[in-house]
C-alpha cells in the first residue's frame, strides 16, 4: 500500500503494524509542528526538552553538510528518526530512499518535507524490506548500534553490514555515525547513551548484548570483515549527534580547541575530573582517535 502526504511517497508494504522504535507520545506533538510548519527556531527558542532539541536542531545537519555527496547521487538512508537529516539528503542527491521502523515516524518526515519530490519512505524492518535498485550511499547514523535488535543472527552487526553491501552501487559509500565505547565523556562521568548505566560500555557490556558500541579497532575490523577495506574516520565533537566541531585523521585538534565538559542532555552526569585539562593532554599524546566521543566513518571497498 502506498499513500502520498504532498509529493513524497510512503510505501506501508512491509509495515508490520506495530511502531517498533519511538519516543513515546511527544511524537504527536512532532507530528503537530510540522503539520502546522511552526517555525522551528521558535519552537527550540521555547521548550528546552531532549527529544524537541535532538530531533529538531538544524545543528544535527553539521554532521555532513559540508560533505561533497554527488549531486546525481542516490541516498538510501536507513533508520531516518524523525528525518533531522533526510532533508539535507533530499538537498544533496537525486534519489533519497529513507526507511524507517514506526509509521508515525514516518509521518512526521513526511510532513516536514511533502514539498520533497524526490523522497520515499518506507514504513518497516530493513531485514524484511526488499529493494530492487542500488545506491550511491548507505547511511547509518546511529543505527548500526541496533543491529543486535532487530537483525537475527550469530553476528548481527556483521550480517547487517554485509547484507546492506548488496545495495552499493561500485564504488558506493556506506556512512556509520556512532558513539565510542571508549569516548572520554564516559570516562569523566557520563551514562552510556542506550542503556543509561554508568561505565557500562567501558566494562564491555557485561549487561547487554543487543544494543552495543565500539572501540575504533573493533569497528574497522567489522566493517573490514564485511568487505570494505577503504576507511575514512572522522571525530565529530562533543559527539554525532549535536555535531560543534569535526576532525580527522588529516586535521587533529589542537591544544585548548575542545572545551572540555559536555552535558548529556537527556540524563543526569557526573563530573569526575577536568576534561579539558585531560583533552589537552590526549592530544599532546595523539590518542584523540582512541578517546574521541564517536566516529562518523565513511567506508567502501
């Protein structure tokens, strides 16, 4: 079944029924502003609450703004949130196919870009979906850590990769954003951003086995293990997902560009130690790539 909201097409031929990842009933306040297109600055002007500032901020957009996509590209663009990047996507490619698990979330992107002709959506798992065409880029930002979730397997996570190269075209691009298990913001005091519990990515999960992270060694050896052997990393500050600042291998910080103390927005953190001082010192000693909060990875074969 497909139905249209302006000019975007939603496809509900592979949802399940059931909504298997929101935020709970804020989302029908999302779904409001963007039916009634209030205007945006606004809104974050005057409610101070997580998901409204994670969802909502255009600051979630530095994550590839300045990324050179090729501009006839296609963008497959999976677990798509409440579309805080798909309209970026739609501004930079041909052709954005963004799937996403819960129908209501896939209502709010929708209406937030119905004036998108080239944007489809569709409603369901990305293990069920079947898709007959190949892409130009294939991006995970903050999904990759899901995989043990909703993929069935001895190895999810690897199975995930895998399965999603069948939908590179040559020479394609598979774009991960995720935190580091070893980030230094855990270290200082802060939850781990899925579970909540302190220290626990640092004691390697020991808990959880279906919703994980990991260090840079770990993750190049996975995405290396499915086949992509070209890697680029990338160190968004203080993290991906409200992207400041980006680094990489070619331009590393220097002394006293980090500030230091980061919030976490949607839960309470202590404060164990001064983390600027402790930044200045990682970079003396060139061990950002190792204590950087995430990674954005950009990987092909």
């Amino acid at each position: 079944m497909v139905e249209y909201v302006g000019k975007v097409k939603v496809n509900l031929d592979f949802y399940s029924g059931n909504d298997l990842y929101c935020d709970g009933e804020i989302e029908d306040e999302f779904l409001d502003i963007v039916k009634k297109d209030l205007d945006i600055i606004e809104v974050l002007a005057n409610d101070n609450r997580w998901p409204i500032l994670y969802h909502f901020t255009p600051q979630r957009r530095n994550l590839l703004e300045w990324y050179p996509f090729e501009k006839d590209a296609s963008i497959l663009e999976i677990g798509a949130g409440c579309g805080a990047l798909t309209g970026l996507f739609c501004e930079k490619s041909d052709k954005v196919i963004a799937i996403e698990l819960s129908k209501k979330r896939a209502e709010i992107i929708a209406n937030r870009y119905k004036d998108k002709s080239n944007l489809e959506i569709i409603v369901g798992n990305i293990a069920d979906i079947k898709l007959q065409q190949k892409f130009d880029y294939i991006t995970l930002i903050g999904v990759l850590e899901y995989a043990g979730k909703y993929i069935t397997a001895s190895n999810p996570f690897l199975d995930f990769l895998t399965q999603l190269k069948r939908y590179l075209k040559p020479g394609g691009c598979i774009i991960i954003a995720i935190e580091n298990k070893f980030g230094l913001k855990y270290w200082a005091g802060s939850r781990e951003d899925h579970t909540g519990l302190l220290f626990e990515n640092l004691e390697n999960y020991n808990n959880c086995d279906d919703i994980i992270t990991f260090s840079k060694d770990e993750l190049s050896d996975l995405i290396n293990n499915a086949g992509m052997s070209k890697l680029e990393f990338y160190y968004p500050m203080p993290d991906y997902k409200i992207p400041m600042q980006i680094f990489s291998d070619y331009y590393l910080p220097k002394i006293g560009q980090l500030k230091g103390y980061f919030p976490n927005y949607d839960q309470g953190r202590l404060k164990l130690f001064n983390e600027r001082l402790v930044y200045d010192n990682i970079i003396i000693n060139n061990k950002l790539d190792f204590f950087a909060n995430s990674f954005l990875v950009f990987c092909s074969e």
